[in-house]
C-alpha cells in the first residue's frame, strides 16, 4: 500500500503542464488576418544533360497565417537543383502568438514551437529533421504596411527593419 501511495505521488508530481502550447497573442487587424505568401519560383523547366526531367532549378516561399485570436504559423520552403540531379530542400515551421502594433506599422512573432528539415538528395547523411530548440525559438519583429496591387488585391509589404528599402511582398493565398 505505501508502495501504490508513493507511485501516485510520483507520477502525479511528475506531470507538468503543457507550457509550450499556444496561448492566444495580442492585437491582428482584420486587414492582415488569413494566409499571406511572398514566393518565386522559375518559369522554366529544368533539363538535366541526359535529357531528363530535374523540376525547378530553384523554389523560394515564405508564408504566414495571422489568426484571429493572435495566433500565427509561419512556414519557409527552398528548393534547389543543379545539373548532376542533386536536389537540396529545406523546410522550417513554427508557430506562436502574434501581436501588430498599427501605431508602428509592425508585428511581433513569438514562437512557441518550431521544426526544421532538410533534404540532400546527394548527401542524405546530412539530412535534418528535428523540433527546434527553445533557445532557436526567439520573438522576431517586422515592419509592415498594406498597400493595394495594381489588380485590385490587398497586399503585406514586409521589412526586417523600419527603414529598409527592401521589401518582401506578401500576397493572399489559401492552402
């Protein structure tokens, strides 16, 4: 009996609340609230020596998804080739609370949880696939201003810093 009552207690005491799970964040501006990608990719098709098919010399996209309740995901996709048929891909997900700060056209990710993957089609022992750390998981602020393209749709320009002359451009996208 004193064995049951001490196994209680240590597997009641070893539980923990979940405390990486996603609490709602602040402020999102209806404006900005769904699923935005900024993304290029090539127009062409790429043929290796031998004639085969190899896909897209090179894939490049960023998405984000602004939930209503202050959440957020946030997805990286690249891909390369080249011409021995090696095929590099990477993969990079997180999600978290959000807050937009209208006053000073910004935003602040905080990411809860994360996960990264690689692929090397010609060297596969390099290969990652893994959850990110806690200490990768680290708040990121962006500048932002929504503007209108010339066909009529909403568009998120986005900067790293306040004063940066590049910009990324985010477009609506559904998944």
């Amino acid at each position: 009996m004193i064995m049951m009552t001490l196994l209680a207690v240590v597997l009641l005491s070893s539980c923990k609340k979940d405390t990486d799970s996603v609490m709602p964040g602040g402020h999102v501006p209806t404006e900005t609230a769904g699923k935005w990608m900024y993304g290029s990719f090539a127009m062409s098709e790429f043929w290796s020596y031998d004639g085969t098919y190899q896909g897209n010399p090179f894939e490049l996209a960023v998405m984000f998804d602004f939930k209503t309740d202050g959440t957020y995901e946030k997805y990286f996709v690249a891909t390369t080739r080249d011409y021995s048929g090696c095929k590099t891909e990477a993969f990079t997900f997180e999600k978290g609370s959000v807050d937009f700060n209208e006053a000073d056209g910004s935003f602040t990710t905080t990411p809860t949880e994360g996960h990264y993957r690689g692929f090397y089609s010609c060297f596969p022992k390099q290969n990652v696939n893994r959850k990110m750390d806690r200490s990768e998981l680290k708040p990121q602020t962006y500048y932002y201003e929504t503007t209108t393209a010339s066909n009529g749709q909403p568009n998120l320009v986005v900067r790293f810093n306040k004063t940066d002359t590049n910009v990324s451009t985010f477009r609506p996208t559904s998944w």
